[in-house]
C-alpha cells in the first residue's frame, strides 16, 4: 500500500495572524466559501465527535446546515447514537477535514438543540424523499433486513403523495453548536504547518494563538 509510506508535500501557502479576519466565524464562512470554489465533495461535510453517557467517544459525519455569528448547526435525529450521547453530554469536537485544500478547521464546543421553530423551517425545505426518511428511520436502531425499511418508505409514500405536506416528526430536528475554540490548520511544507487557534474569552471577543505544528 504505497499510500502508508508517501510524504506528500503540503506547500507553501502559509496563513498568517495578520490576514486572519479577526472575527473567527467570518474567517470560517471565508474557508468554507473557498471550499465551495474549489468544487470538493460535500465542502460543508463536518465530523462531528461526541461522548456518550460512559464515556465512550463516537465520530460521524454530518452536514453543516447554517452559520451564523452564535455557532454551527447541523439536523439529526434526537433518539439516535449521537442525539442520546448529546443529552448525556452536549461537549462536541468538529472538524472540517479539506485536505484538497490542504486545510482543516477544528472547532471545540457545545450542542444545544434549537427551538422547534428553526427545525421546522429546515424540514419544510427538505425534498420530500428525505422528509419520509425521517419517518421512516429509527436511526442508529438495528434492524434485521433492508426490505423492512423498504415497505416503511413504501407505505409513507402511500399516506403522503407526492406535493402533500409533510409534518416534522418530534424525534428529528437541528442542534446548534456554540464554540469555545476554533482553530484554522493550514499545510505547509516539510510538515511545519500553521495553526491559529481563537478561544472564546466571557467578554465575548476571542483570544487569538499561535500553536505549534
Ligand atoms: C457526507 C455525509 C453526510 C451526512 N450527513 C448527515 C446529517 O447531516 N445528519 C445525520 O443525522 N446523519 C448524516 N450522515 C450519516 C451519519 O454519518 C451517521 O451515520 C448517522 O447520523 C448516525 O450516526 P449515530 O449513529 O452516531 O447517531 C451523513 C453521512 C455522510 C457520509
Ligand atoms: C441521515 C441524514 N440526515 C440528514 C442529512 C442532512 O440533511 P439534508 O438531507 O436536508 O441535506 C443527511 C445528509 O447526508 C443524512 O444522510
């Protein structure tokens, strides 16, 4: 497996305390746009990392679904792995891995789930295939065939016809993380990278560090 022994060369495009925007979220909304420019797949797929109720530490991937200045949202299902795990424990970690652009952004915060109103804006935009996916889908549940599910779609589609209303279901819905860190990670090369990390202070500015590669 060549992969295992490459050293891929980072280059030389550094990321410096004076061109940051000082405002981190601004910075973030700057990356993700060029993200989207560079047309990688799913620029704004995130790994979100949670620790459940023992202890136990669980990653996957989710899809970043708004921005704003007060955090990150994304929307799951409140009764899968991950929403329990959050009820137990609301710490996050997340991180947009863009290797394409040599990039990561690590963020360190909390998840609260938002109010009812925001998650039924979002579900009222879905395409009505994933809206009855969420019906459909006890997620992170075992099920013993493929074809079970099929016949849940199945019977959906019969009780809502294409153009009907679908309503949100209680158990789906959006969390919004509020960060305590972020951290913007630029590949350079010979693996002497840039990191500057932004950390909350109770003010509400942000504290801005240089850390080692
Ligand atoms: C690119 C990509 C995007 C995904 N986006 C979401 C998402 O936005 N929300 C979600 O609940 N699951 C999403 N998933 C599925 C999750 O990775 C995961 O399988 C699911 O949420 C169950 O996780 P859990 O059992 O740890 O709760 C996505 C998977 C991939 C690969
Ligand atoms: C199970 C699941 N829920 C939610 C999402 C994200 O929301 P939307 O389907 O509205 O893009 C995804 C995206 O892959 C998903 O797989």
């Amino acid at each position: 497996m060549e992969s295992l022994t490459r050293h891929t060369d980072y280059g030389a495009k550094g990321l410096n305390e004076i061109d940051i925007n000082q405002n981190p979220m601004a910075q973030f909304a700057t990356w993700l746009h060029e993200a989207e420019q560079a047309e990688i797949f799913e620029p704004n797929a995130m790994v979100i990392s949670t620790v459940d109720a023992d202890g136990q530490p669980t990653s996957r991937t989710v899809l970043l679904k708004g921005l704003d200045d007060t955090g990150f949202e994304f929307v799951t299902n409140y009764e899968s792995r991950k929403g329990k795990s959050l009820r137990a424990n609301p710490s996050v970690a997340l991180l947009f891995p863009w290797y394409a652009l040599k990039r990561q952004v690590m963020i360190v915060g909390t998840a609260v789930a938002t109010d009812a109103a925001t998650s039924d804006a979002y579900f009222a935009r879905r395409p009505q295939g994933a809206q009855l996916a969420a019906w459909a889908s006890d997620q992170s549940e075992p099920i013993a065939r493929r074809e079970i599910l099929d016949e849940r779609m199945a019977a959906l589609e019969a009780q809502y016809p294409e153009g009907t209303h679908v309503p949100r279901p209680e158990k789906w819905g959006s969390f919004r993380v509020v960060p305590s860190s972020i951290e913007f990670w630029q590949g350079r090369s010979k693996r002497f990278h840039d990191r500057l990390r932004f950390t909350a202070l109770d003010d509400g500015t942000w504290k801005l560090e240089r850390l080692q590669p």
